[in-house]
C-alpha cells in the first residue's frame, strides 16, 4: 500500500462501468466526512450536455479531453470522495494526477456482473453494441492493466455486499490518511 502525502487527502475510487464507483462512493463520503464528487457530473456541468449528448456531437476524443479538465478540476480541493468514470486511466495525464491528489481504490468485477448491473440503463454510449457483454470484455481486457497501475489498492465486489464494500473501502483509506 502506498503511503499518501498529508496534502492529499481525496479518497479515489476507479473501475469499470457497473462496478459501483458512485453508489460506494457516496456511502463512504458520508462515513469518512468527506464531500463527494463524481467526474462525470463535473464534465455535465463543464460541457454543458449530457455525457450520451457529448459522445453523439464531439465524440469520444473530445469527452476524453474535458475529462482531463474535469480531473484537473477537481484536484485542486482535499477531503473529497472523488468517483472516476470507468475510462480515465486510459489518459496517462489522468493516471498522474489522481494517483498525486489521493488515495487510489480499484473496484473490480468480473464482466458478467458488471453486465447484469449496466444493462438496465442506456447511458452508457461505449456499450451500446451489438454485443456489450463482448464489448466488456474488450474493454476490461485493454484497461485492466491501466487500474493496476494506478491504484494503490484493490477490491473485488462481485461477491460483497455494498456495506462490506464500504466497510473495506473507508477503513483501508483511514489507515492510509493516517
Ligand atoms: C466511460 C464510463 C462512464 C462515462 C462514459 C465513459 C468509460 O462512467 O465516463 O460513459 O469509458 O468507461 P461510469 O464508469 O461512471 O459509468
């Protein structure tokens, strides 16, 4: 486990799409007295349209590019909560940044629950396949080795509980900002 520098105190949580960044998130922001903030909200709010609206008119580059904006943004603040998109490790500049302004956790699931949990919802552009189990794969396949990199620790929630996920996840972060 790396140590983290007194200044950076963000609780960082990565991980595919359905592997709930945003759910944990929010629990552990209220356990730890953290501020929770989610980069796809700050991109919504920096692009001024919703992330399916930015994928259909920019493309997929230009969302990268104001997720980078995003990252920087909210870098700046401490004792935050910070839930990460599922493709921002693939920018390096973000891999750097988020493993200077805090804590890094990986949330991990393998592809057949994060299916079950992102098929009840079309706001995901990059699955709208004809195959999104496949595409998970792909996906999973081309990242994973990027969330390694960047996290200073690991969860796998397919056969936890969200509380046992909250639990693991803010303890670990208390040991680390100690
Ligand atoms: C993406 C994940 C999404 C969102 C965008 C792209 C990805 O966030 O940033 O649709 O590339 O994996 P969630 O992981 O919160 O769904």
């Amino acid at each position: 486990m790396n140590e983290v520098q007194q200044e950076a105190r963000n609780l960082i949580l990565i991980g595919f799409m359905g592997t709930g960044k945003s759910t944990i998130g929010k629990f552990s922001a209220r356990s730890l007295g953290f501020r929770y903030v989610d980069t796809d909200d700050v991109i919504v709010d920096l692009a001024g349209m919703s992330i399916p609206e930015i994928f259909q008119n920019q493309g997929e580059e230009a969302f990268r590019d104001i997720e980078i904006e995003a990252v920087q943004k909210v870098a700046k603040s401490n004792n935050q909560v910070i839930a990460t998109g599922g493709g921002i490790v693939t920018r390096e500049a973000n891999r750097k940044i988020l493993k200077r302004c805090g804590y890094v956790i990986w949330l991990k699931a393998d592809p057949e629950s994060i299916f079950e949990r992102v098929s009840r919802n079309r706001n995901r552009p990059l699955l709208q396949t004809e195959n999104p189990l496949a595409t998970i794969r792909e996906l999973l396949a081309e990242r994973e080795e990027l969330y390694r990199e960047t996290a200073d620790f690991e969860v796998n929630t397919s056969e936890l509980t969200v509380d046992e996920i909250v639990h693991g996840v803010t303890e670990s972060a208390r040991i680390a900002f100690c």
